[in-house]
C-alpha cells in the first residue's frame, strides 16, 4: 500500500480500493467507533472501554475528492465522547471538536487493520455469548448504539441522582438498552433462517 502526500505533508489516497486489502473501511456514526472492551470483558461500563490504540481512520474532503490519512490521538471517554473538564483536560480541545464535525458530516472512516478487525469480531461475540445462549455475534452497529446507551445510563446514574425523574429516566435507559439486545437477537435469528 502506497500513501501519496501533498504540499503540506498529508497523506492521503483517493479511493478505499487503494487500502484495500489491507486495512477495512468501516464508516463512522459515533465518536465511539473508536474505543474498544478492554480483552475478555462483557460489562459495557466507563473503566471497561478503551481507546484501539492508535487506529487509522481517514476524512473525506469532498472539495479535492482525497481521503486524508490519519491516527486516533487515544483520547479517554471524558475527553473525547463526555468532552469534560478533569485535571489532564481543560474541556477545550479544537482537534475533538474538529473530528466531532467531520463525524457529524458522514465523512469519517476508520481503517481497521485485520487483527483489529479480528479483535473486535471476536468482542461481539463475547458480548453476544454473555446475553444469550447458543452461537451468534452482536451486529457491529448494534454494539456502537449499546455502547452510547449503556455509557451515558451510566454516567446519568453518577451525575443525575437528584434530578427531578431520576427513576423515570433511568427506566427509559434500561428499556432502550433492552430493546438493542432485543432487536439484535431478532436479527441473528433472521440470519441463521
């Protein structure tokens, strides 16, 4: 695989064809497309989810038609995804704000390696191992729709427990995150038929 670079450095390739077959381009939804269980963990909770360290991704620039080349900084969940103030983050950070952005305008692609692409299959299928009998693996966006669900439920319990509805809006999580494993099983079965 061979990268161009510009005037100013960036590399960057024209089609994924030109990645392809050694890096997998998954389109990004979610900041949280780039984080990961920490290995053989089933509980989806803040100190479970980790940065995949130094992920490739590329950003669409439709104006000059490139993929510019690029590496996942390992920002934490409080940096990147809660974009919260702590000690080691001012809660200000352009570069975040910048890949939120191009997230949000559907030109964000992770470009997974194959052993990354490896690891991942084999988490889903834990996941799905951990929720249900039998053999299947957890669809890779229902995974990403449980990942945000489960993390901001947790972070609601940590930082809503005197709000007004607290119980109400806890039972809202509970239910959405209820209905992901639901339809997902659903879709395993369809598959299997």
């Amino acid at each position: 695989m061979e990268l161009k670079t510009d005037d100013s450095g960036n590399k960057y390739f024209s089609e994924f064809a030109e990645v392809k077959p050694t890096f997998y381009p998954i389109k990004v939804r979610n900041i949280l497309q780039f984080y990961t269980l920490k290995s053989r963990k089933t509980v989806i909770s803040k100190d479970n989810v980790i940065p995949m360290i130094n992920l490739n991704y590329a950003i669409y620039s439709s104006g000059e038609e490139k993929y510019y080349w690029r590496i996942f900084h390992n920002w934490t969940l409080e940096q990147a995804y809660f974009y919260r103030k702590s000690l080691d983050f001012s809660g200000e950070d352009q570069a975040i704000e910048n890949l939120h952005r191009y997230i949000y305008d559907g030109n964000v692609w992770i470009l997974m390696a194959s052993d990354e692409v490896k690891y991942t299959s084999e988490m889903l299928k834990r996941l799905w191992k951990s929720q249900f009998l039998g053999i299947g693996k957890l669809p890779y966006y229902s995974w990403i729709n449980l990942l945000s669900q489960s993390l901001d439920y947790e972070d609601y319990r940590e930082y809503g427990r005197e709000l007004v509805g607290f119980r109400t809006v806890c039972n809202q999580y509970t239910k959405r995150i209820r209905a992901i494993w639901d339809e997902a099983y659903k879709t395993q079965k369809t598959e299997t038929k």
